[in-house]
C-alpha cells in the first residue's frame, strides 16, 4: 500500500519503539504493548498541475493587489502607461511585489495563498521549515523561469524529488501532507482491520467485570381468604 511521490517517508504505518508493532500513523497507543507512539506525518510531493496553477495563482492575485492602484495612480497623475515611451518602473513594481509575497510567506509560514489551495508546504530535506536564504534561492529561479514553465514543468517531471532547478540549488521540496489520506487507507486494509480488532480486545480486557446479580425470587401472590 505505497503511494505514490511519498517524499522522505515511505511507510505506511509506524513502528513501535518498544515491541516493533505496526500500528497506523498518526501516533496513538500500541495495541500490543501499550507504548505510546508519537504523532508522525507523511508528505508526498506536489503535483506538478497544482505547483504551475498555485504559482500564476498567486501571482494574478498580488498583481492585481498591486497593479489595479497603482496604474489608476499613474492614471490621474497623466502617465499613459500605452505610450511608447511609457516608464517601465511600474512592471518592475509589480514583479518586485510578487518576489517579495513569495520570498516572505513561503520563509515564515511555508506555503502561500495559491499553495494553500492545494494544501501545499515548502519544506527542507529534513521536513523542517526553509531558511530565508533557501526561499531567496528557489524564488529567484521562480521568477525567471515564469518565462519558461515548459523547461520547469520537464525539470519537476524527470527529478527525483519532483524539482525545479531553483529546488535542487536551495535544497527544498514542495509537498502536500497525506497523513490522513494515508491512515483512512491503512484501517481500510485488512492489515488496518486486524489492528482494529487487536485494539479492541485489549481494550475489552481493561474494562472491569461486573458480576452477575441473582434475580429475586417472584412473590407469590396473595391469596383470597373468604
């Protein structure tokens, strides 16, 4: 039951310290032993559709945040931004604004708004947060390659880790939890079933035996004495 693009952990199940059960992820009890086993999650990467449509998602969005008052500034102070000697500053602006977005939301929350559709993270190797310098790194490369989404679209599809260049010089991944996903799939497998019977026994065994109380005898009824 391996999925598909699991990023760093390929199980699907966890393995108690302490008698080496497997038991479902997400942590819990051990149904063998009673260990208790610490919460853990499982990515799997992005899909290369939900990156390419979160990336110009976010970038229509703050354009639009940042373009639709700034070209109606230039607009009243009499710039037409048609002319053909039109500054190209207010472009730069906008560009800026979206590096920025995505430089700051992805260093300290780890995703974006587009990214959050999906449910997508970016992440280190080791599944912790990135470091800004990380995001800097993979955000440069985003931007020149907005130009060039087929080049990116074949680098995401023939890498390993599902990459961009600007991943693989940064050392990032982008991937989506599929712990519950995971875990629905495990207690549907007769694997899950038979842990699913293990735990109740046991937890039948915990509960206290409450004897049998003797029925009092029926009451004869009264008799008529006439």
């Amino acid at each position: 039951m391996r999925h598909r693009g699991i990023a760093t952990k390929f199980k699907d199940y966890q393995a108690c310290e302490k008698c080496q059960a497997e038991i479902p992820l997400g942590g819990g009890t051990c149904p063998n032993c009673g260990n208790t086993i610490p919460y853990e999650r499982v990515y799997a990467f992005a899909p290369w559709w939900e990156r390419m449509i979160s990336t110009y998602l976010d970038f229509i969005m703050v354009a639009m945040v940042v373009g639709i008052p700034l070209f109606a500034a230039l607009d009243v102070a009499g710039i037409d931004m048609n002319a053909p000697d039109a500054p190209g500053w207010p472009v730069a602006v906008i560009f800026g604004a979206v590096f920025v977005y995505w430089v700051v939301l992805e260093w300290r929350m780890g995703t974006t708004v587009g990214k959050l559709i999906f449910r997508n993270r970016v992440l280190r190797y080791s599944e912790r947060p990135v470091k800004l310098w990380q995001s800097l790194i993979r955000n440069i490369f985003k931007m020149i390659g907005l130009g060039g989404s087929l080049i990116t679209l074949l680098c995401i599809a023939l890498s390993r880790r599902s990459q961009r260049i600007g991943d693989m010089l940064a050392r990032t991944i982008v991937v989506k939890d599929v712990t519950e996903r995971m875990q629905r799939d495990f207690w549907q497998s007769p694997v899950g079933q038979q842990h699913f019977q293990a735990a109740y026994q046991a937890w039948e065994q915990t509960q206290p035996t409450v004897a049998a109380q003797p029925q009092p005898a029926p009451s004869e009824p009264p008799t008529a004495h006439g």
